[in-house]
C-alpha cells in the first residue's frame, strides 16, 4: 500500500465501568474502533499520518473528558460531532482469571448511533479529505437502518475516488437482535473492503460454519487483503493472487485481560501497511502489539508500556 497521509476511523466509544460487582469500579472509556485509533496514533506519531476519529458524543462532562483524552493522544477530532440532550453508551466489564471478559450494555440512547441523522454527517462532508477509512461490524451494528445503508454509501464514493476501505468483522450477535439481514450487511461490507480484518472465532458464529469451512469462506472473500486472526494461534495474512502465509503469535506468559487485543493487532498491521511495510511484516507488527496488550488490564494500556519499536 502506498503511503498516504489521512486515516479516518468511525464507530462508538462508550464508558467504561471495571472492577467488583456492586463494589468499587475504575471509570475509563473504550470501543472497538477507538482503540484501534489510539494505538494507531500512538504507533505512527513520528511518521505524519493524520489518524481521525469520526462519532457523536454529547455535550455532557464525560464527553468532554473522552475528546480531551483523544486529544491527548494525538487524535483528529474534527469529525467528532456533538450533540446537546446526547450521550455516550455505558458498559461494565468483569474479567476472570485466565484473562477472558464479560460484558454488560446499556447503549439503548448511545450519541454514536444517531451519527447519519441529518442531511450530512461529519463523515460525508469531509470524504475528499480521507485517503484511507476504518470501520467495524460493531460500526455497522449500532447505526439504524437507514444509518447503514449511508455508511456503506460512504463506502463505495470513498473508493469511487481512490481511497482505501479497512473492515474488521467484530460481530456481536447481540447488537443484531436475530436480525435476517445481517449476513447480507457483512457480505456487502466485505465486497466494498480493501483489507478485511477477520476474527476466525466470529466468522464461524456469524455464517454459521465450523472451523476449517469459516477459514476457508474468509480465504475466499474478495479484498485484496484478508488477515485473519487467530488469538494465540498463528495469523494468516491472504494477499490476492499469492500462497496465504501464516504468522506465528508472541507466546505470552501470562493474559491479564484479552479485552482490546485484535483492536490493537489492527492498529498494528495498519501503522506497517501504511508505512509501505509488506503484509508478512505488518503481521508480525500487528501480533507484537497485541501479544503487549492482553499482559494489561483494560483495553488502552499505559503509553509507557507500548514497544519502541513494533516491525519485524
């Protein structure tokens, strides 16, 4: 991938509520595709990349601190828009002792899913701006109906005129409520993607398949780049017209929290791909950093904990 100088990212970010059940809990925030955007910033601070964030927020206090946050970290929050009586969706998490998460929501009146509401959003006005766009089956999932079929527009004019689509399958059966099209919506996700993110386990929930037939539906798929992972199992990095080539995983002595580990790997790959890195290398960028993540509680470690160096 050539290097180029604007990512936008678009999804939700709720707040985040860690610790004893009815006991003392740590206020943080958190979200799919917010993660991926801080470690993002965070890899490619040095290299000119202007990496954007696109959601709504309110103008309460929370989100306030959140944009403040993001800004902090070296985020563009020009696309971040705020709504007056909005806010943002809350979850609590609890973790167990091999590192694994559970997650309870309250994102009925979430800001972020009335983002496509209005003639044009901050997403649209500004698309002759971004060179490369991220989003997420959980992007997709908490906007309406109508909310989708723009997002997906967006989409197809973004690389109508040359940009790049990044597309990560996150999928939460919850947030589809059993809906009937949700196969259709990833599939039209997918065929409108450049590089396409896959969790192997989330593929086989999503379509219905066993292990060996999702790896081989994600194989197939149609985007140039297709990275599947594979938690601590090897990632497979599928680039159009050559042999997939698997990448083993950093052994990890201890998961504290896997809680922001593929977000992270996604952030990994990107700051290689976009740097002119090749896909193998970009691989191993994106397990390092993810192999970093899960030793940490929450899903955004201390920046003093990143890696100096992630190629290779």
């Amino acid at each position: 991938m050539d290097k180029i100088s604007r990512i936008a990212l678009f999804g939700e970010c709720m707040i985040e509520l860690r610790g004893e059940l009815f006991g003392t809990m740590q206020q943080t925030f958190g979200g799919d595709t917010l993660n991926t955007a801080v470690y993002l910033a965070r890899l490619t601070g040095d290299s000119g990349l202007n990496v954007a964030y696109a959601t709504q927020l309110g103008n309460d206090d929370y989100s306030a601190a959140m944009v403040s946050a993001w800004a902090d970290e070296g985020i563009d929050t020009a696309m971040v828009r705020r709504e007056t009586g909005k806010m943002p969706g809350l979850y609590t998490i609890q973790v167990d002792d091999k590192g694994e998460r559970t997650f309870y929501y309250w994102r009925d009146m979430s800001a972020a899913t009335d983002f496509f509401v209005g003639e044009s959003s901050l997403l649209e006005d500004r698309i002759n701006e971004i060179d490369v766009f991220y989003y997420s089956g959980i992007s997709l999932a908490v906007q309406p109906q109508s909310g989708r079929a723009r997002l997906l527009r967006f989409v197809e004019r973004l690389r109508a005129r040359g940009g790049k689509v990044c597309f990560d399958n996150n999928y939460r059966p919850r947030l589809w409520r059993g809906s009937k099209q949700t196969v259709e919506w990833y599939d039209r996700a997918f065929a409108q993607a450049d590089i396409a993110f896959i969790t192997l386990d989330d593929n086989t929930h999503l379509y219905g398949l066993s292990d060996e037939a999702a790896l081989a539906h994600a194989l197939a798929l149609s985007p140039e780049e297709v990275v599947i992972k594979r938690g601590s199992n090897s990632s497979i990095v599928r680039v159009t017209g050559e042999t997939p080539i698997e990448v083993p995983a950093y052994k990890v002595h201890k998961v504290v929290d896997t809680t922001g580990a593929g977000d992270s790997f996604a952030a990994g790959y990107l700051a290689a791909r976009l740097q002119g890195q090749k896909p193998e290398v970009a691989t191993r960028s994106g397990n390092k950093i993810a192999s970093i993540v899960v030793q940490y509680p929450g899903a955004i470690i201390p920046r003093e904990a990143m890696p100096v160096f992630f190629f290779g």
